[in-house]
C-alpha cells in the first residue's frame, strides 16, 4: 500500500511545470475525496439512487 506521501509525490510529478500552489492543493483535495468515497463504498456507508433522490427531492415524483 502506498503511503500518502509517495501518493503525493506521484501527483505532483504528473502536474505541468506551470502548476500553481492553488492547482497542487486542489489535486490534494480532489484525491483526499475520491478516497474518503472509496472508503465510504468499502465500508457499506452507501445508499441506494433512489434513496438520493428521495433524500434531495422529497417525495416529489
């Protein structure tokens, strides 16, 4: 398993030599997110579509 800090170092070397403090920061953000989601999924702490929709919309149909 990689640590985070080999993850890190990973992303930053496929970012362009162009890439600013706020790009590095939000690829952190968006793999810290995608990561917490697979935990999430590996877990079980998941529902179900329909569940989200109802959820969001109310009963509404």
């Amino acid at each position: 398993m990689q640590t985070a800090k080999e993850i890190a170092r990973q992303l930053i070397e496929r970012l362009p030599d162009t890439a600013t403090f706020d790009d590095i920061v939000y690829e952190f953000y968006v793999r810290q997110k995608i990561q917490s989601g697979l935990t999430a999924v590996s877990e079980g702490r998941t529902i179900s579509h329909e569940e989200a929709r109802k959820r969001l919309l109310g009963n509404a149909d």
